[in-house]
C-alpha cells in the first residue's frame, strides 16, 4: 500500500490585531546615514562621503567600532577566494573551468572599498583594514545613550559580477550595488557583529538612509528608498509623463530609505521602468533591460508581484513601506531593503517563482531582521515556507504539500551523512550542499512541521503575532519558539532544541499489529531520538475512516482536531523515555485494513516505510 497522502487546506486568514511586545530590558543600536557618491560608468571607480550618526542604545561604553567593507572579498586571495579554492563543493557561479574566478581578476576587474579618511565628531580616528572589516578605535568612547558622528571619506572599485554584487553581469546589467558602502557592523545583546565577508548572509543596524548618487545621466537607477528628485530625473519618474531634458554629463539621484538596515542600487543605460499603484498597497517598480525576448515575461510579472504582495500582507502583516522594486541584476535572486535584485532570462515560472522568494525577505530578514550568520534558517527557511504556499495560491499549482520539495531536500541531507546542527555559523558549514538544506528546506520543516504540531490554525496565528511583535527588531530563535507556545498554550522547547541544536530525527514505526480477543492491539515504537506527538489514520475494511492521536507528554498540551470530518480518539500521552506504546483499538483484527502515521506528511519522519500497516490479503 502506497503511504497516504492526507490532505487539508492550509489557513489562509486575516492578519491579527495585537500589541507590539517589546520585552524588558530590550535594546537596539540606532545608525543615520548621509552619503554623496560619485561614479565612474567608464572606469567602475566610485568614491564619496559618508557621515554617520551613531546612537548607542546598549548600556555598555563602546571603545571601538567596526565597519564592513564587503568589496574587498572580490580580490584574488581574499578569505572568500580562498574558501571557494578549498571547500568541497564551491558555488557553481563563482568558478570558471574548476577555477576560482575570484582568482583571475586583474587589478582593473577586482573590488575593493577604502576608507581614506576618518573622524568622531572632529577628531582625526586611527582605523585599521582588516580583510572585509574596517576596526576603528574610538578618541571618544561613546557611553550608553549618547550619540556620535563619524565622517568618513571612502573609495572603491565594483568588480566584475561574481556574487550578488558587481558590474557587467551576464545578463548585461551594468552595475547591481549591493554590499557597496562602508557598513557599520551591529552591536547587540552578544556584543559585536564583524563577521569577513567569506561565503553569504548579513547583519545590520536599524536606521535612516539618505544616498545621493551622481552618475552618467543617460543610466537609470532603481532600488531602495524613495526617490526625492523625480522632476529633475525623468527616466519615467516623472509624475507629467513628459520626458526630462537634462543638462551636461551627470544627474545625481536622491534617495531617502527610512527605518532599514540596508541600501541596494542597480543602474543600466537600458533599463525600462514600469510603475504599478496598488490600490491597498505600496506603488511597485519594475526595472528591466529592454530586451526583446524579456518584454512579455516582465509584463506578465506585474499581476504576479501585485498578488504576491497581498498574500503576504494577508498572511504575515502588512508590507510596511510605500514602494517595492523588482530589479534585474545580480546572479540570482537577493533580497534587500524595499527591493529585489534577480536574473531576468528566465522562463515565467521561474521568474515569479524567485520574484515571490525574495519579495518574501521583505518580511522575513528586512522587517524580521534575524541575524543571519547565525540563524540563516529563520531567514531563507521561513522565507521558503510563505513562498512555497504563495506560489501553490497565485500560480495555482494546487499541491497537496507544497513543502514536498523541501522534505526531499531534508531526507537526501540526512542520508548524506554531512549534516551539521542548524546552530551552525552560515560560514562553518563542510559543504553548501548541507547549509543550503539546512537553511531553506530544514527551516521551511521548523515552521511546516510546527503546523503538524500545533494545528494548521495556530501555526498561521504564530506567524502573523510574531511578525506583530518582533517587527523592525532583530529576533532570535526563542522569539518564534515563545510565540508559538503563547498562541498554542503548548510547551515547545524540546521541538526548538531537537530540530535546531542537534542532528536527531524523527523516526516512529508501526512495531506490530495483532488480534486482542474481538479488539485489535497496536505497538508503535520511536527509534529516533526527536520526539514527537502522532496522528494516526485507521483504515476499516469497509473503507471508512477514523483516527487516533497520541499527544506528547512533554508538550503539556494537545492540538485540535486537524481532520474535522473524521472521528478522532485522544488517547494517553506518550513520554519520551518508554520506546514503545501500546494502544487498544475497539475493533476486530479482521476489520483493520490499514493504519498510517501521519496521514499528512508533515511529520518530517526519516523512514516512511514503517509508518504504515497494511492487512495481508
């Protein structure tokens, strides 16, 4: 018998009311950017001014500050190219021929980025480069809840296009700028943040972006912020629709980005630009390359986009921004602040499928901004679990998982042998095979498996009160976990801990089935060492239906009914200790024809194959 599939529709609600929860005692760092930049178009040069005020919400006296000067991975020897030479399996768009392209950069293709000079509120600072990190020891400590303000001067080179961020992409996109600036690292709770730029993932301070950029006046620029001078721009941001004549080599655009933590421009000769005004959200900008073969695609994306955001508005909380903009560049897909950069030759699905991805960041890392170094699994996985159910919606692919994909991913790891706790650092990973699955598919598990655990209804419920809570803070993997228990009244901190801090599984088994006088007794066992409650699926020999359900000892506490239409028995608890559980069924063993464990498959059990029992013929 073929493992059943059962299955239910998942919530689709309206977003709660509730009260931000800020918690006692609670504090984040607070960053104010100005910067003028100038660039090059001829020579990828750029260079400008940075003053950043700085206030220290921490209670602590701060010494020293750190700055990420992200660029300067792109040089031959850098730590990123030297782990790109040494791990097993190496991102396939940073090599060419076996190679590291890091490696073959020339001195004219490389990135860098240079602080050149550098004072606190007038002092000169002595400042050291270190690789990706720029450490500055302070004049002038800055005490608990004082302000500062750092003028920097800085310069840097974009390099050729190798990862999220650089010039001359395949695509043909002259500049995708992400990662570009002088970026104050976050000092938090666990103190200081300078993690080199080595393979992936950010953490930023919360603050205000005001960019002016000045550049060749025939380019179009999109991205974060809001733009101030639309008049003086034209380029179809003009509100007239009559085109802006401008004047001598360069036009400077100005962008205001409120209450972000980052900042992401893309500029091309060739870009179009399609505006679209929601009528119950944020006004959506499309920059594309005029391209023939990407028109139609573009085109069609809009309605796509416009759905997606109103799912997500829906189903997490309401975008918080008056625009969003859906830029190509880049090597991929990559969220940033109020935008996406992502590749655009690509066939429909696949380009609505990584629009709704990475407009799904939007939530989860720039209004939920995690630390992603640490716990990239609330980022990339939470971000694959809305988006797996906003495509299965505005794409109508009607599957009865949509998280079936991400389970795949999840058993294949497993077997692999390679897989590491989620706790792992993003750069401590052996392989990107076992951080790819452990930060997608095992994370979209936490929150899909969660709903096995708490009811479809309660998992939605901790979603959006979450989002409510912790919205435009920088919450960690106890924040989901407690809201979760508050929402369910349940006890969730082994769940937390088995799935996130240790490699166990979960593996129950239908040990044996057998005749108990006119009633039929089951034994099931637990081989894995994650605990878990069960559903399980009788089948009668007529073809009518029951279930059980066996509640964990530990969760103080039982979820509701998940299949309404059927009759369910709730029987004793199980502890975790006792590897075996017995249970009576008031029927005869003539009468059983099948019985299942977990009927839905969300329950990411490492072994299918005895979950289920079946009468011999």
């Amino acid at each position: 018998m073929k493992r059943v599939l059962f299955y239910f529709a998942w919530i689709i609600a309206g977003t709660l009311c509730a009260n931000a929860q800020t918690g006692e005692g609670y504090w984040q760092q607070h960053v104010d950017y100005t910067m003028n930049v100038n660039m090059d178009v001829e020579t990828y040069k750029y260079g400008g001014t940075q003053k950043l005020v700085y206030t220290n919400n921490s209670p602590d006296t701060l010494n020293r500050v750190f700055y990420h000067l992200y660029y300067n991975a792109f040089q031959p020897g850098s730590e990123m190219d030297i782990r790109l030479q040494t791990i097993k399996d190496p991102d396939k768009r940073m090599m060419e021929n076996g190679e590291s392209r890091i490696s073959k950069l020339s001195e004219s293709e490389m990135g860098y980025l240079h602080a050149t000079s550098l004072t606190q509120d007038g002092v000169p600072v002595e400042f050291q480069e270190e690789g990706t990190i720029l450490v500055v020891d302070l004049p002038n400590p800055i005490a608990p809840g004082a302000k500062t303000t750092l003028d920097m001067t800085f310069e840097g080179q974009v390099p050729l296009q190798v990862r999220r961020s650089g010039r001359n992409s395949s695509e043909g996109v002259a500049l995708s700028m992400s990662q570009w600036y002088p970026k104050l690292s976050e000092y938090d709770f666990e103190g200081w943040h300078p993690n080199p730029y080595i393979a992936r993932e950010f953490h930023g301070v919360w603050g205000n972006f005001d960019v002016k950029l000045t550049l060749d006046k025939d380019y179009v620029v999109g991205g974060s912020g809001y733009l101030q001078n639309p008049q003086e721009i034209g380029h179809g941001y003009e509100t007239s629709g009559t085109k802006v004549k401008t004047k001598g080599k360069a036009l400077t655009w100005h962008f205001v980005a409120p209450n972000v933590h980052d900042f992401m421009w893309a500029a091309d000769p060739d870009y179009i630009h399609d505006m679209v005004e929601m009528e119950d959200g944020p006004t959506l900008h499309f920059f594309y390359k005029n391209e023939e073969e990407l028109l139609e695609n573009w085109k069609n994306l809009q309605p796509k986009t416009e759905a997606a955001m109103r799912f997500f508005n829906t189903n997490i909380g309401k975008y918080p921004y008056e625009q969003y903009s859906v830029v190509q560049g880049g090597d991929g897909g990559m969220e940033y602040a109020m935008s996406t950069l992502i590749t655009g030759r690509r066939q429909f699905s696949s380009l609505v499928g990584v629009m709704v991805h990475e407009m799904a960041h939007s939530w989860f890392q720039h209004v939920l901004a995690t630390d992603e170094a640490k716990y990239e699994w609330m980022d990339e996985g939470f971000t694959s679990f809305i988006s797996s159910l906003c495509m299965n919606q505005i794409m109508e692919q009607n599957k009865e998982n949509p998280f079936e994909g991400s389970y795949k991913g999840y058993y294949a790891l497993v077997n692999s042998g390679l897989e590491l706790p989620q706790t792992t650092h993003a750069d401590r990973y052996a392989t990107n095979f076992a951080y790819g699955v452990a930060a997608y598919s095992k994370g979209a598990i936490f929150l899909s498996q969660l709903g096995y655990v708490i009811g479809q209804d309660k998992l939605m419920e901790t979603i959006r009160k979450y989002y409510d809570d912790f919205k435009f803070k920088h919450p960690v993997p106890n924040d989901i976990k407690r809201t979760a228990e508050k929402v369910s009244g349940m006890q969730l901190d082994w769940y937390l801990t088995d799935w996130t801090a240790t490699t166990n599984t979960i593996d129950y088994g239908i040990k044996s089935v057998a005749s108990e006088g006119d009633k039929t007794k089951v034994v099931l066992e637990r081989i894995g060492l994650m605990p878990m409650p069960l559903d399980i699926l009788l089948v009668k020999a007529d073809g009518t239906q029951e279930t059980f359900y066996v509640p964990l000892q530990m969760m103080r506490g039982e979820k509701e009914n998940p299949y309404a239409q059927l009759q369910r028995t709730v029987l004793d608890d199980w502890a975790w200790a006792y590897s075996t559980y017995e249970f009576v069924i008031d029927q005869s063993f003539d009468n059983i024809q099948a019985l299942v464990l977990d009927p839905s498959q969300l329950m990411a059990d490492v072994n299918g194959e005895n979950n289920v029992y079946q009468a011999k013929p």
